[in-house]
C-alpha cells in the first residue's frame, strides 16, 4: 500500500510539472506541486492555494489570455457563489474586484474566475504592522468608502466589511472583494430575522436580524470598525464568547480612540466615534460623506491670515449693503432657501446569457456584453438624483415602442392608479429575475427614462409623443452609447457612461438623431430624458 501511495504522488507532481510548462517564470517559481492543490481546476492550471475559507481560493494561469487570475471553489455544489458572482458583477467600479466568469463542472460543482491582486489583503498587513499612520488608514477607509458607496448606489448592503475582503494591487490601491453576504434592497424583507456577519464588524440592527431595516449606514459602521483598528490596533468592542460580543456591541459605545493611543488625531476620532453611533441616524448619511471628511483630514485647506477686526467691519458692512442691492439669479427673494438640487438620473442594463458564461451579469457597456442576442435576458436599472416620478420605455431597432415601468411592461392600458415617487427602480422588481430577449430584427435598440416632478397627466399622451420612431440601424456591433435631454455623455461627464467603442456621432448618428427628436417632443414634458442605446444581434436582417 505505501508504494502505491508513493507512486500515486510522483504521478500528481509529474503531471503538475507538465501543467506548469505553460506559465510565466514568475508564475512557474512560485507553484505549489503539493498533493493538496489541484493541478487545475477547468482549464486553469493551478499555481497555488491563496487561502483557505469556506470556499479556497486558488492562484491560477488563463492560457487563453495569458494573466493571472485567482478563482473561488465552492465547497459543495454551488454553495452560493453563483449568487455571490451574480451580485459582484453588477457592480462595475475601479474599487470592487472584477468577476470574469462563473463556471460549472459536469459534478455540479461550480467555480468563480475573478480579478487577480497581488498586494494581498488588509489582514495580511495588519499582521505584519499592527497599525497604520492616521493619513494612511484615512486615505485607505476613503478609497474603500467610495467602493462601497457605488454598491449602495447599486441597491446593495455589502453586510461584510473587514480587513479580509480589502484587497491591494500591484501599486498598493484596495479593492472591495466577496459579496457572498451582500444583500438587495429588492431582498431584505424576504431575510427579516437573519443574523450574519463576522462578528466583531457587525452593527448593532445587524446582531438584531434586522435585514429588512439595513442600508448604507450598516456598512458605514463596518468602516467605522475598520478605521478604528487601523489607528488603535483593535476593534472596538471585545468578547470571549458570541454572547459578550454582542451584547457589547448592542449595549457599550466604544472607547474613546485617544484612550488608547493620544496620538490619534482628535478630528479623525470624531470621524470615526460618528461612523460607530448606535442610532443609525446619527452615522454619516452615505459613504461618499464618510469619504469627503477623510480626504479633508488627509488634505486640509490653508486658511488665509486672520485681518483685524477694525479691517474686517467696513468689508462686512459693504458686502451687507451689495447682497441687498443685487437681485438674486434664480428669481427669489435673497435670504430664501435654496432651491432644490436639479433632477437627473441615470439607466443601465445588465445583460446575463445562458449559454455564454463570460456574459453572465455583465453591465452592458462592459467588452464582451454586446451584441445582445435572442436567448439573453436582461435586467433595466435606473437611478434619480432624488425622489420623483419615473417612467421606462423600450424602443426596438423599428422604432416600435413598448412600456416597461410604471405600466405593466407591454401595456400602455394597465398603469397603475396611484404612483409614487422613487429614487432607483430595477426592472424586473425581483433582483433574481430577467427578462428574455425574443428574436427579431438586428439593429440599435434603446431603453429611455423619463422623469418629472409630477404624476404624468392625461393631458400628455406619451404613447402617441412616442409613435413614428424612425428606425434605429446598426453601424457597429460592439456599440453602447447614453444620452442625456438628446446629447451623448463625454467621458469628461461621466467615464463609467461615455460612448463606449467610439464616438456616438461616428458610431451611430440615427441613434443620435432619433434622440434629438425624442428631446423635441418630450423635452416640454418631463425633466429627465436619459437613454442608453445598444446594438443587438437580433437574428435576422431588418
């Protein structure tokens, strides 16, 4: 038996050594040829295990690319990774670790192909150093802030803020990584009840199961965790059983950070204690807040030498007397409150395809995501500035126009009685649901929002301001471009919602032309007029 066994291992190292012929040196040098490693997983060769949790994860080779990439593997078939691929995928920013693709084995088993950091993770750090430098971790806790905020924009509570799932790349930028926790607003209320979280980074309405009250705040105290153990060397609350901790963390407000180390700059405590109050409104109202005062830690501005005060009455005096004399720009009376902020929104579609992998959950201006096909389901997300009455249409390639929100979608008829304002809207309702796509001419199709302050009246006929769309050709297969009142975003505007693949005007000037003649009926009607329009391979020529 033990000369079996001694020839069963020669032949899994032989047959690494073969795996490894393909990659790099640098790859090569580092491979791990222990039996406990697989040599490959699908058609990744394997170089080593990256860490080993409820799901490992493994350092591996892309071939067909020629990069690394670091993929998750389920510990029993699915186990929920596919759910937590689904989420991180539609969430495109420079802070979030990429998904590549999701994979499934003929077992059943599945695996997740994501974005390769080699600066490894905050925990890692924290070994090593136990603290850092109150300019480093502000500037750190902000990067991550801004992070988290695009997946509060996205609808989504992360639920698992912690040094583990902050990860660095090569030039030491931190990404935000496992979504495996994160949670829906569409969701929540299906979760009341749930109790999850890693423990010393969970808030108090997380220890209470209130997954249907959870929103950005929740987050913001797990920063708020974060931050305080980068200055202090520890968490804020302490526990030798689940029980203590949370009773801790329900019961006991932190410790003052000087308290443990006076050098600890005063403001950056304040910053921190606020992201750490129990009551969830007295917490920074979104992470983008959190993120502004720590750069303005990071970045004070230079205040200007005080003048004597015999100096500074005249000036106070003269400018008193101007204020009064000029009419106000916006036509109402000086002293008045601000008008509110301008309404605009945003629209995106999420493109998920059954029998293409590498499409799976990708935002539509993503390489790789177009041409839509028959065969793929979508979802539309869109988001307003603040509250205010939305309304989606979808116009195909023909310039047929079809209703999609608030109506039932297909139906101008059944539109609902009482509408009410809102803020995001993701269509289908359910997170976990997609549309189909039926076959049908080729060309550029578009999904338009509108939006207004007021309820839509029987005094506009939308479905007729719509009628008589010209049609909508295709000049470039791999084309996604967003308009906003019948101009095409620049990159200067909005790189996430540019043109993508060229120029609009040299890309598809129908399309350019079809939303100024949108912007000319509808612009008298409705505030907003934000479109995305995109090529689709429909199966059969117009």
């Amino acid at each position: 038996m033990g000369e079996v066994a001694r020839d069963y291992g020669a032949h899994r190292k032989i047959e690494s050594l073969f795996g490894l012929l393909s990659l790099p040196p640098q790859l090569a040098a580092v491979a791990d040829l222990s039996g406990d490693v697989p040599s490959r997983i699908g058609r990744y060769p394997v170089v080593r295990l990256l860490g080993r949790g409820i799901s490992p994860v493994y350092l591996a080779y892309d071939e067909r690319l020629g990069r690394p990439v670091a993929i998750k593997v389920a510990s029993s078939p699915r186990a929920g990774l596919l759910d937590d691929a689904r989420k991180a995928a539609r969430l495109d920013h420079e802070g979030i670790v990429t998904i590549y693709a999701v994979e499934e084995a003929p077992d059943g088993s599945c695996h997740v192909v994501m974005e390769y950091l080699e600066g490894g993770s905050l925990a890692g750090q924290l070994a090593a150093a136990r603290k850092l430098a109150p300019g480093e971790a502000a500037e750190l806790i902000a990067a991550v802030a801004d992070a988290v905020h695009h997946a509060h924009r996205n609808g989504f509570v992360h639920r698992d803020l912690k040094p583990e799932n902050i990860l660095f790349d090569r030039e030491g930028r931190p990404h935000l990584a496992d979504f495996g926790l994160a949670v829906h607003e569409s969701e929540q209320r299906d979760l009341a009840g749930h109790v999850s979280g890693t423990w010393p980074y969970m808030a108090p309405e997380q220890v209470r199961g209130e997954v249907h009250r959870l929103d950005g705040r929740t987050d913001i105290w797990g920063l708020g965790v974060i931050l305080y153990r980068l200055l202090t060397g520890r968490t804020p609350f302490q526990g030798r059983a689940w029980q203590e901790l949370f009773d801790e963390i329900l019961s006991r407000h932190p410790k003052p950070l000087r308290q443990i180390d006076d050098a600890v700059p005063e403001q950056l405590e304040r910053i921190c204690l606020k992201c750490l109050a129990k009551d969830v409104t007295e917490r920074y109202g979104t992470a983008a807040d959190l993120a502004r005062d720590l750069r303005r830690f990071c970045h004070p501005r230079r205040r200007p030498a005080a003048l004597p005060a015999a100096a500074v009455l005249p000036i106070l005096l003269t400018l008193c007397g101007f204020w009064l004399l000029v009419p106000s720009k916006s036509g109402q009376p000086l002293g008045s409150p601000p008008a509110a902020a301008p309404l605009s929104g945003t629209i995106d579609v999420l493109v998920w395809s059954p029998q293409d992998k590498s499409r799976q959950g990708l935002a539509i201006g993503r390489p790789g995501a177009l041409p839509l096909r028959a065969g793929d389901q979508v979802r539309v997300e869109a988001r307003l500035t603040r509250l205010a009455y939305a309304y989606i249409v979808w116009i195909d390639s023909q310039g047929k126009v079809s209703p999609v929100y608030p109506w039932k979608p297909g139906y101008w008829t059944e539109r609902p009685r009482e509408e009410s304002p809102a803020e995001r809207i993701g269509v289908p309702e359910a997170v976990d649901q997609w549309w189909p796509m039926q076959p049908g001419p080729s060309g550029t199709e578009t999904v338009l929002l509108l939006a207004r302050e007021t309820p839509l009246g029987s005094e506009v006929g939308l479905e007729q301001l719509l009628s008589g769309l010209p049609r909508q050709p295709r000049q470039h297969a791999e084309a996604a471009v967003w308009f906003v009142n019948g101009q095409s975003l620049t990159a200067a505007e909005d790189p996430t919602r540019a043109p993508k693949f060229g120029e609009a005007h040299q890309v598809d000037n129908a399309v350019l032309q079809t939303q100024r003649l949108l912007q000319q009926r509808l612009g008298k009607h409705f505030a907003v007029t934000c479109a995305v329009s995109f090529s689709v391979d429909g199966g059969r020529e117009p």
